[in-house]
C-alpha cells in the first residue's frame, strides 16, 4: 500500500519541473515552445466566446419546455466550435438531448431522443463574459465588435424573424428562422420535436425552429445527422470504456488516442467552466462516449467523439449542472485550499486515462491520514499517484499533469494574478498538442 508523503514535500516536489528521461534535451526544447502572443491571445478569446455562447444556449434550452422538470444533455466535445456557411460565421453546438435525466451506466433505452444541433450568430460579445484577465488586456468590461471572419455574426433585434431577413446556416436560405416556428413560446418544446419524429425525417439536417432567451436572442434548431453514426447506443461513461478496453486491448494501448483525450478535455475546461454546462466537480463520468467498440481500430474511431453529460433545469432562471454543487467564493483556509476545482478535477480525470481506471481504484490502495481534511487527502492521493505516471504515458505526461497539480492551489501565484487560463492553455493544452506531434513523428501510437 503507497503512502502518502507529507503536504509541503509533495508541494515543494510540484514547485520543480520534471524533466524528460526519455527524451533528449533538443527535443524537449521543441515539444515545450511557447505559442506565439498571438495565439494565446486568439485561443483565449475563442474559448471566452464559447463559454459565453454556451451559457446563453443553455438558459434557452432550460426555459423551453415545462413538462419536465430536467432534460439530458450530452454535449459533443469539439475543439473548434466556429464554423461558417460561406456567407457569414457562427458557432454550433451539437448534442443528443431526451426529457429525463438518464443513467450513464443504466441498460435502459432512453426516451424521445433526438440529435440536435444549435447555431449561434452574434458579432457582439461582452467581455465581461470572459475571464478577468482577458477583459483586462481589453481595457475595460465593454462590448467590442470582434473581426467579421472569426467571429459569428450577430442576429439582433433588428433582425428579428417577423422581418423575413433572418440567415440560417446548413439550409442556405435567408428565411430559415422566420419561415420556421419559435420552439420556445408554447414552452412544448420535447413534445415539438418528438413529433417531428427524427427516424423518418426525409432531411437529416431539417431547420426545426428556433429557441430564445429574452425574445431578443433567436437561436436556430436543426435535426443533427450524428443519429445516422450513433443511433441508439446508450452512452458509457470514460470509466467504463477504459476498464472494457483494458480488457480487449491491453494495458498501455492506444497511448496517442489517451493523450488527443486529455487535450480535448483539457480545452473543454477553458470552453465550459464557469457555466452551466460543466460543474467544478466534474470528473471522468461526465464524459461519455456512444458505442461498444470490439477493437482498436472501432476504439480509435470511438475517441474521437467524447461528450459532456448535462442536467438541464431551470432555477429561478439560472440553470445548474448538478444539484448539491455551487460556485461560491471560499472563506476559510482548509476550503480554499483547492483554489481552481475545474483545474484539479482535470488533473484528475487526467490520472484515470494514463492508469485506465477509474479514480477510485486507485486511490483505495493509498494509505492516507484520516486526520487531514478531505481536500488536502484528495490532493495528496493525486499527487502520489502521479509519481508512477511516467511508466503510462512518458515523463512529459507526468510533468503536465503535476502542472495541472500545482496550478490549482490557493498559494499558486497565476491562480492569484488571474492567468489561469493562460497557463492551461500554454502548459497544458499547447503541452499535449506538442506531445502528440512527438509521438506521431517518433512513431508512438
């Protein structure tokens, strides 16, 4: 059984960055290079827009139906949500969505689930929706005009439907909105598109309507064609996908697919926290996948489309993710001693991949001390396992993930000069995007 070593050596171990042993120096030099300002900056913007996005696609979703009292929602995770029509931009946002909140591992067939997709097109973001951080670099919480060719354009109270010129982006046509219902006024919307009944629409892709927030903000709904990929198949937890292939593949495979993994999730914490969509204490069961692969090949294809489970429900007009969890600042030492949860949590989900099990069965064999309170004991037991991470995915592996580690603290100083996006985004995103490159041109996949 591991033991635990105390809290001021594992946090003096994280203050220190591991280096490669298998690598060489040059290597490593390339795989650790900083990504232009530019970038960073462009990268930081997008993901401040998606979380904005996002937040407002959810309290549309939430008040569009009173039949029931939450909705289940597992949002496909995409690392570019931009897409464009040809004629102007928006973001869209997929995802597989029934009345009733189901049981990830539950064998029972969901009911009335469509596949759907929802469009976005805004050239106005406040950015005051952003990080603090980025709305400094901006000068102030004002709303600016963003670029026409990056940005979705705005669909305004000036362009509202009842004036025939609203654009819609997958039909071509320039009426789609206006010539379509609003999904949100009779608050029916789960019996609407059940009976637009998705297995016999003659279009895969059909402009169902469209949902609203505060009748100025219109947003598009369109029968989404991944039904055709996915089906029926119930959703399995990342957990449990990892102990099946553990099983069918082997302990140590698909090590690129792992890594892609950890990217994706690690740019679905800058997309999604906080909002609605991803609690602080989310974790490996909120992800979940669609199908039952046999082989590798099958698991590869699999990988490449992780979804994030939501609970859709209103409460006196804001939406939560899951009932018990809140946002609320931290007023004593022991609490705050986790200062980022969506940061560790990630760390943690970031562990489960490279041992390919679930957090739990890992931590069982680690003696800790019941006198210490339950975060430090949670902190503690990640940081020891992170000791035999090198032996799963290689030392840079290991050394992002305690970056992941360190980051998180209450003392971390980017936490406390609000960079923390910055750092995720430089250290551990463009991190992993460069380990992967590694891999692929040393043949390790």
């Amino acid at each position: 059984m591991a033991k635990l070593t105390s809290l001021g050596e594992s946090i003096g171990r994280n203050l220190i960055t591991s280096q490669s042993l298998d690598i060489t120096t040059e290597e490593e030099e390339q795989l650790v290079s900083m990504p232009p300002f530019e970038q960073i900056q462009m990268k930081l913007n997008h993901y401040g827009r998606v979380r904005w996005a996002s937040q407002t696609v959810y309290s549309a979703l939430a008040r569009s139906c009173k039949d029931h009292l939450k909705h289940s929602a597992y949002f496909r995770l995409q690392p570019h949500f931009l897409m464009s029509d040809g004629s102007e931009s928006y973001m869209e946002f997929k995802f597989r969505f029934s009345e009733y909140k189901t049981r990830v591992q539950s064998t029972r067939i969901s009911g009335n689930v469509s596949w759907l997709a929802i469009q976005t097109r805004r050239s106005e973001i406040p950015f005051s929706s952003m990080s603090p951080s980025h709305s400094e670099k901006a000068g102030s919480f004002k709303r600016r005009r963003l670029c026409n060719d990056n940005v979705p354009s705005c669909l305004s109270s000036s362009e509202r439907c009842d004036s025939g010129n609203c654009a819609h982006g997958n039909t071509g046509s320039q009426g789609a909105l206006s010539s379509a219902g609003n999904l949100s006024s009779r608050k029916i919307f789960c019996k609407l598109i059940q009976l637009h009944d998705q297995q016999t629409a003659e279009n895969p892709n059909l402009n169902l309507g469209y949902i609203e927030t505060d009748g100025l903000q219109k947003y598009a709904v369109l029968f989404d064609d991944a039904h055709l990929v996915f089906g029926n198949n119930e959703p399995i937890s990342l957990p449990s996908l990892m102990i099946d292939l553990l099983g069918r593949v082997g302990a140590g495979s698909m090590p690129y697919e792992r890594v892609e993994l950890a990217k994706q999730l690690a740019s679905a914490l800058l997309q999604f926290q906080h909002t609605p969509l991803l609690c602080p204490a989310w974790g490996s069961e909120d992800i979940v996948f669609f199908g039952n692969p046999r082989d590798r090949i099958e698991a590869h294809k699999l990988f490449k489309g992780p979804h994030l489970h939501v609970c859709i429900k209103e409460t006196q007009g804001v939406g939560i993710h899951r009932s018990g969890t809140d946002d609320q600042p931290c007023t004593t030492r022991r609490e705050c001693f986790i200062a980022h949860q969506w940061t560790f949590a990630l760390a943690v989900i970031l562990i489960e991949i490279a041992y390919q099990k679930p957090i739990k069965l890992l931590t069982d064999v680690i003696d800790c001390d019941k006198n210490e309170p339950a975060d430090e004991r949670q902190w503690l037991a990640a940081d020891a396992l992170c000791d035999n991470l090198a032996s799963k995915l290689g030392t840079r592996y290991k050394a992002i993930v305690r970056k992941c580690l360190r980051q998180c603290l209450s003392g971390s100083e980017d936490v406390e000069k609000e960079q923390h996006d910055t750092y995720v985004y430089v250290h551990v995103i463009n991190e992993l995007e460069q380990l992967k490159v590694w891999m692929i041109n040393h043949g390790e996949y």
